[in-house]
C-alpha cells in the first residue's frame, strides 16, 4: 500500500476510534447533562461516517467506493444537525418546531439524493476514479444537491460556533477555555474539508475525516481535563430562569438590578424596563408589595389576580462583596398556596360538620365565645327538626340526611354574613346573631315559616317539616354572661316550644313565665 494513503487511513481510522471511546465514555458519564445527549449522537454519527471513509480508502474499485460512500453519508448530514443542537442545549438555548423540522429535514433529503443519484445525477454529476492519483481515489464533480448540502453544513456549523462564541463575554477564564477547545474541534474537520473542496488536499483526498482525529484530540481534553460538560456555562435562563422560586434583585439604593421569570408570578405588572428603575417609583407595585420590600419584613405575602389568591413566603438575602460592605439584596417569594390552601381545608376539616357543612358544635362555642367577647348584645337560638326520628324510620338515614342539608340551606338564606350557624347534635341546631332579643326572634320566625312552607323532595317523596325554636338573649342572663349559659337557657326555651306543642318559637323569658 502507498505510504502517504497508509498514514491517512491509519489516521482516518484513529480518529473513528477516538470519536467512538468519547461517545462510549459520554453515554457513560454526561447524557443526562445539557448538549450531552447530542454530544453522544454526533460523535456517534462521526465515528461512522470516519470509519466508512477509511473503509473508502482501503477500496480499489469505483463500485466499492460507491458504497462506501453511501454509507458515510448516512451520518454525515447529521452530524452538524447534532453538533448545533449540543451547542444550543450546552448554553440553554431552544429551537423552536419550525427550525427544528427544517434542520431534520433537510439532512433526510440530502441522504435521498445521494442514495438516488444513479437515476437522476442531481447530487453528483459525474463519479470517477482520479486519473492522476497513485492510489484509487474517487473524483467527484458536485450538482446542486451537493451545493445545496454544502451550504447547509458549513451554515449550520457556522451558527454552532456562533453560538458557543456568543457566550464567551459573560464566562469565567476557565469556561472560555472550554468554549474555545469546543470551538476548535467543530472548525478542524470544516477547515480541513475546505482544502478537499477546492482542490488543495494531497491527491483529493478528503481530509476532513481524516483529521476527524485531530477534532477529537480536542474535544477530549474538553471532556477530561476541563469537565466540559460537568462546569456547563448553561447561561443565566439555565439556572437564574430555572429556579421556581421568584427572585427579585436589588441594589442598596433600592434600584432593581434583576428578576427571573418565575418573578412575573408574583408581580404580573413587572417588565424588563424595570431594570435600573428605584422600587418606590414604579406606580404598578403595589403598597403593600412595596412596604414588604422596602422594610424587609419576613413574611406571607398575599395578593388576588383574576379572582385567584397566591399566597407567597417572603425571605431576604443581603448582598455583600469582597470586603464585607452591603451593597444589596435578594428578595425570594416561594408560592406557599398550595400550603395555604391545604392549611385552610384542615381548619376548616376541623371545625365543620362533615355532612352540612356548617361550624361543629365545639368550633361553634369558641367562635361564639369571640363574639360575645366584643362586648356587644347577642341572641343565641336553638332549634331541631320535629319528629325527625320519624322520617329516619319511614324513608331512611340517607333520606334523613338530605333533609338536614335542605334545612340547612334554608336557614343560611335568612342569616347575615356575621351570623354564626351550627350544628350541635343530631338534629338541633345553634344560632349567634348580634342584636336584640326581638330580632332574634322575628329570625327564628322566619326560618319556621320557611321550613314548614317549603318541603323537600327526596327519591320522589315530598316531605313535610315543622321545626321548634328556642330564643335567648344576653340581656337575660343574670351574673356572668357565657356561651354555655346562652345555649343553656335556648335549651330551656326550646324545650318549652315541644312542650307548647312544638312547630313554634318561644323566648327564655316566655318559657320562664310558662313553667
């Protein structure tokens, strides 16, 4: 064999090696780290395409060149595809549908032509073996298929190395190292193909695969010595952008200098035009976002949009340099409304009736006990359902329950707001209402009337209720006033109405008078 083909095909065939050993080595370690999983596929695609070429080499007819050079270029459109896409993900970059079908396509296309060429001669013209060549070296006269390819692959590496030398103005000494080794491993094969392009290579031989080797010389030393892909410069969206928390940054004059996205959650009015703007002049802050941040208080911060409450936990961060001097802060906002709201749904758990839906019997008492302690005249008014046992034994508990929750639903529409309402056993239920006892009274009458004067329907059956009532007022209490005294006389109150003939309202004072 030729000396000179001897030493390319040892190196083309190294470099095969060396592309396979870095694609084994980054399956192994960094395909879960970003551009790793493209590094894989393109230095996979590489060690096929170079392995194919040296195999091209080592052939001595047109026809066993051929295939081989079919197989070479079932790799090689991909592999600047691969090679732009690691660079995107490596710096936290996105393609969006559009370019990346193009991008996909495009490479598919380039496979059909040359597979095809035979029958239609668009990619290459014409494919020979050279003349003038001391080894079997194959001379292709390129159509517009093979121009069309050219364009795309030198365009796409163009933007690959764009992309990577982009990030080189925000990145330590040592992460611009890495970017420049990565740089210098994507341009060798494309400088090198340029020499086989324009006739300059030894006796046409394509020495881009063959200095495939070289590139990977480089890109190992990235990989090993400077970690390339575990000190990832994944850019500001890559870790700034990624945090769930909002994070706000300010200086010590109050000026934001930065936010992330997750920030926009907390204050949808917040625009990039912020920046460089004091905190206080900004009027779509609110006042109490303002306060919080001005004054550093570490707390939940609350606010509706649309109708919905977000609910966030507040903490501080101060900002030092070098020399221990403040010269700013952080501000973190972590969404705690899903704590919230499973904290409110275990209150509430805990102090309603599970089948109403209306305060217990022990929430009720605390909640009244608040009431009474405001020092303003209240009524509490017992009330049950007559006969209640009755409708459990003709129609069934399931039915029974139905009524409770009708009668509830009754009561609610005749109550304020600020009115308490519970349940406090079976079917007797409690009131607290401000006001006098002639008010309460003439509540009580109301929810009577509307009970007996709307029946309810349950499984087909219309049920008719009467209910009896017992009133209470704090201006009936003699020494000290308590809840319990409260439902105490209301029970003495309603216990006459049932004695009275039941479907009536009585007072603690008329019940006193009857008895």
């Amino acid at each position: 064999m030729n000396q000179e083909l001897l030493g390319f095909v040892v190196l083309t065939f190294l470099g095969g090696v060396l592309s396979l050993i870095l694609c084994i080595y980054a399956y192994l370690n960094i395909k879960n780290t970003p551009g790793g999983k493209y590094y894989i596929l393109a230095t996979l695609m590489a060690s096929f395409f170079t392995f194919s070429y040296g195999f091209e080499l080592l052939s001595y007819e047109l026809e066993q060149i051929k295939f081989w050079l079919r197989m070479e270029y079932l790799a090689l459109p991909f592999i600047p595809v691969f090679i732009l896409l690691m660079c995107l993900d490596y710096v936290g970059k996105k393609l969006n549908r559009i370019f990346t079908f193009v991008l996909f396509g495009l490479p598919f296309v380039t496979i059909t032509l040359h597979l095809t060429n035979d029958f239609h001669h668009l990619y290459y013209s014409s494919v020979s073996l050279k003349i003038d060549s001391p080894y079997p070296i194959v001379e292709l006269e390129p159509g517009l298929g093979f121009v069309v390819h050219s364009v795309f692959l030198y365009g796409v590496v163009a933007a690959s190395v764009v992309v990577l030398l982009l990030e080189l103005r925000t990145l330590s000494t040592k992460l611009k190292q890495q970017i420049l080794l990565m740089v210098t491993g994507v341009l060798i094969p494309i400088i090198a193909s340029v020499f086989y392009i324009t006739g300059l290579s030894p006796n046409g031989v394509d020495i881009g695969p063959v200095s495939m080797c070289f590139s990977f010389v480089f890109h190992g030393i990235a990989l090993l010595s400077y970690k390339m892909f575990d000190i990832t410069p994944i850019a500001r969206e890559r870790i700034f952008e990624s945090i769930d928390e909002g994070v706000l940054v300010l200086n010590q004059s109050n000026v934001i200098v930065d936010y992330n996205q997750a920030m926009i959650n907390v204050l949808p009015g917040l625009k990039p035009n912020y920046i460089g703007q004091k905190l206080h002049t900004i009027n779509d802050i609110d006042s109490t976002f303002l306060s919080l941040a001005m004054n550093e208080t570490e707390t939940d911060y609350h606010y509706t949009n649309e109708g919905i409450s977000h609910y966030y936990q507040v903490k501080f961060t101060s900002v030092l340099n070098s020399k221990n001097i403040l010269i700013g802060k952080i501000i973190t906002f972590t969404d705690v409304t899903k704590r919230v709201a499973l904290e409110e749904q275990l209150k509430r758990l805990a102090s309603t009736d599970g089948l109403t839906n209306i305060y217990n019997r022990t929430y009720f008492v605390k909640s009244a006990e608040e009431y009474l302690n405001k020092g303003v005249s209240i009524s509490v008014i017992m009330f049950d359902i007559d006969h209640f046992k009755k409708v459990n034994d003709t129609y069934g508990h399931a039915s029974g329950d139905a009524v409770l929750c009708n009668v509830v639903e009754i009561v609610k529409s005749c109550l304020r707001e600020e009115d308490l309402f519970g349940r406090f056993g079976g079917e007797e239920f409690l009131i607290c209402l401000s006001g006098t006892i002639d008010e309460a009274m003439n509540v009580a009458h109301s929810i009577k009337d509307m009970i007996q004067n709307m029946p309810t329907l349950v499984g087909g059956h219309c049920i008719s209720l009467t209910s009896s009532f017992g009133v209470t007022n704090t201006a009936h209490i003699e020494g000290e006033i308590s809840v319990q005294a409260l439902i105490s006389q209301a029970d003495q109150a309603l216990y006459a109405a049932k004695e009275n003939g039941r479907n009536c309202v009585m007072s603690f004072k008329q019940s006193v008078e009857v008895s």
